[in-house]
C-alpha cells in the first residue's frame, strides 16, 4: 500500500476544499480502473492543538487520504487526478503529497509529456527521473 494526501488549494478556483475533495474521492470511486485499489478519507489537515481556523470553531474538511495498493502505479492515481481537473468548470490547484515529495498540480500538466514523466516519477521513486538519481525535484 502507498499513502498519498491530496489538498486543494483554499484560495482557488473551485467550490471551497471540502467539497471539491469530496467530489474528488467521488470521481476515484467511480473510475472502474482504480475504484478497487483506491481507498480515501477526509479530515482535517490542522492540528488537533492548533487554533481552529472558521469562526464555527472547526478547522473544516481540507486533506484527502489515500491508501493505494501497490498495483496501481502512481501514473494511473495522477492521470485520474488530472482528468477529474479537467471535469471541473473551474479546476483547483491539486497538492499531491506521497511522504516528503509534493507536487503542485494546476491543470495544465496534461499537455506536457516531460513534466507527466518527471511527476510519475517523483511520486514513484522519490525523485524527479525515472531512475531515483536526481535529490527528489520534479
């Protein structure tokens, strides 16, 4: 199994973090080629001892838990990530974190085939090459 944590960035486009995580996970259960290997949580990204940040006192729903199985490549999780942007009238800059490597997804990866293959492999290997060689920049 890998971890991944998916945030969305609060001051963006879109319909708040909470609602578009949900309508995320959503889109991952639905996809016939992750909806067995992908299981996903909402909760809050803030410290239970930091001070709540809205003024009902709740920090709200703002990080994306992801348990992958370990058949599905990163690449597939990525991919679905990107097609769920593009399904989005206005998408939302996705932060995608697997350990300490973070990546920083607006949209506009889909077009670009080098970048897809220096993220795939930031997220797969821990670095930005396809062999785990260069310090873990994407």
């Amino acid at each position: 199994m890998h971890e991944y944590e998916l945030q969305v960035d609060p001051r963006g486009a879109g319909q708040g973090p909470e609602s578009e995580l949900r309508s995320l996970l959503l889109w991952l259960k639905e996809d016939e080629s992750l909806r067995r290997a992908v299981r996903g949580r909402i909760r809050s990204g803030v410290p239970a001892s930091a001070p709540h940040g809205t003024p009902m006192g709740s920090p709200g729903f703002d990080l994306l838990q992801l348990a992958v199985g370990s058949g599905l490549s990163a690449a597939s999780l990525l991919f679905a990530v990107l097609q769920w942007q593009a399904s989005r009238r206005r998408p939302p800059v996705v932060t995608v974190r697997r350990g300490p490597y973070e990546i920083t997804l607006t949209g506009d990866e889909a077009g670009d085939a080098d970048r897809l293959r220096r993220i795939v492999a930031a997220l797969e290997n821990g670095s930005g090459d396809e062999d785990g060689a260069d310090g873990g920049t994407a």
